[in-house]
C-alpha cells in the first residue's frame, strides 16, 4: 500500500496536478491538504472515475483536508473528537488496512509575535492530547501525515542561521514537535533516508525552488506498529516543477503488502 500526504494549495487550482501525480505514480490512498473549497465544491468526480472514494472536510477558501483512498476504510472521523479548533477544518481520519492514519494540515503562525501562533501552540497541544489520549499508540499502526509547518532540524531547512527564530522553524516549534516524537512516534522519512537538504516546501518568491531554498515542513509520524509494516518513505519533487505548481511537493510511504 502506498499512502502519499500533499499539500496542494487549493485543489481546484491544482486539480489537473492532483489527477496527473496520480496517473504517473501507484497511489492507493492520497491525503490533501489546504483544499480550499467547501465540501460540495470538491471536485470528487474526477477522482471516483479514477476508482477513489472521496473524504473530505472542507471550508471555504480556506484551509480543508481530505483522504482519497482506493481501499474501503473501516472508520471516517471528522475534526477532534471534542470539537475543539472546530472553525478551521484541520484534520481527518481514516482507518485502512488496520492503520489508523490521521491527515493534518497544522495551523502556519503566521509570525512568532502573532496571535495566530498563540492558535498554533495550542492546536499542538490538542493534537498532542487526542495522541496520547485517544490515538491507541500502544497498540494501533498509527500514521500522522500531512503539513505541520514546522521544519524539525537544522538539516530541514537551507541555511539553519537565516532561519532560526522564523516562523516554521522556530525553537519553541520544535518543542512542539519533540513532545510529539516523545509519545513514541518517529520521524519517518528520516528511517530510511539520512540525506541532509531533502526538501518538501519552498516559497514562490525569489527563485527560491531553483536554488533549493526550501524547507521539509511535510511529514509522517508513525509509530512502532506501523513501522514494523513500512519499507520507505520518500518525497517526490516533480510536482513542484510543473506549471503553476502548489508550494509544497508530495512525500510518500510505502507498506510490505
């Protein structure tokens, strides 16, 4: 099974993109974030005809994931079980194969002095609470995917000094970040590929794909069930040289069935 996370960037605009990575790579279950439609505005015909069925949790112009699977899943739920952070639509789950994958689109911060990070620590936190409190990690293969604007280590971003104390890379981000890691979940991508520089995100200004000024801020975070069943986890740069591509570039896992 193969489970790739991508933010899109508004799956209208990219939704020949969507349907081309599709057609040239064997996806079986795509998470997309940052939708930016309601859910009656998903342009879910185009992916049924492609033999997917559609989850999504939506909200205009803004924000919205889903899930896009070709295998039936056994369980859909929708936000935090409690509601909390309910007026962004940030988060879905689906259970596929016994793995219980959570696709999140974390709040960006905006800055470090903004209320806007105020609302990205404590979605952390809620994320943090449903992980340790609902999610089973002890006994459930349980994958968190998805963008969490947060470039972990020095070795996910281009230059470590520029960026330091900058939104998305900022210490007390990284603490966030940690207290995920310290539930037990690992950074998957980092399992299976140790190379420095590999990036998932690079703004559109300043030619800053072209010289690699980017940032690897997309993410799975699996735990040790899920682990024993994963053989890689890449990412896939292509998209992002296309025509009018999103900001970000899918990354992929692959289960041994």
């Amino acid at each position: 099974m193969q489970i790739a996370s991508w933010n899109v960037n508004s799956i209208r605009s990219r939704l020949d993109h969507a349907i081309k990575f599709l057609e040239e790579n064997d996806i079986d279950v795509l998470c997309l974030q940052e939708l930016k439609c309601q859910d009656h505005e998903f342009p879910a015909e185009q992916f049924e005809a492609m033999g997917y069925k559609c989850y999504t949790y939506g909200q205009k112009a803004y924000n919205g994931v889903a899930i896009l699977t070709k295998i039936e899943p056994t369980d859909i739920e929708y936000g935090f079980s409690d509601k909390a952070f309910e007026e962004q639509k940030r988060i879905i789950k689906a259970t596929i194969k016994g793995f219980d994958i959570y696709n999140i689109y974390a709040p960006n911060g905006n800055n470090p002095k903004d209320e806007k990070f105020i609302y990205k620590e404590g979605w952390f936190k809620r994320l943090k609470r449903m992980l340790k409190n609902e999610a089973g990690l002890d006994k459930n293969k349980v994958v968190i995917c998805g963008d969490y604007n947060i470039a972990p280590t020095d070795a996910d971003v281009k230059d470590p000094k520029k960026s330091f104390g900058k939104i998305c890379f900022h210490p007390t981000e990284h603490e966030w970040f940690n207290q995920l890691i310290d539930l037990g979940l690992s950074d998957c991508f980092r399992i299976f590929d140790k190379t420095e520089k590999v990036f998932t995100w690079w703004d559109y200004r300043a030619g800053s794909f072209q010289t690699n000024k980017g940032m690897r801020i997309d993410h799975f975070l699996t735990n040790d069930l899920a682990n024993a069943e994963i053989d890689n986890c890449y990412v896939i740069k292509e998209p992002r040289t296309w025509e009018k591509p999103s900001d970000h570039t899918p990354i992929v896992i692959s289960t041994k069935d």
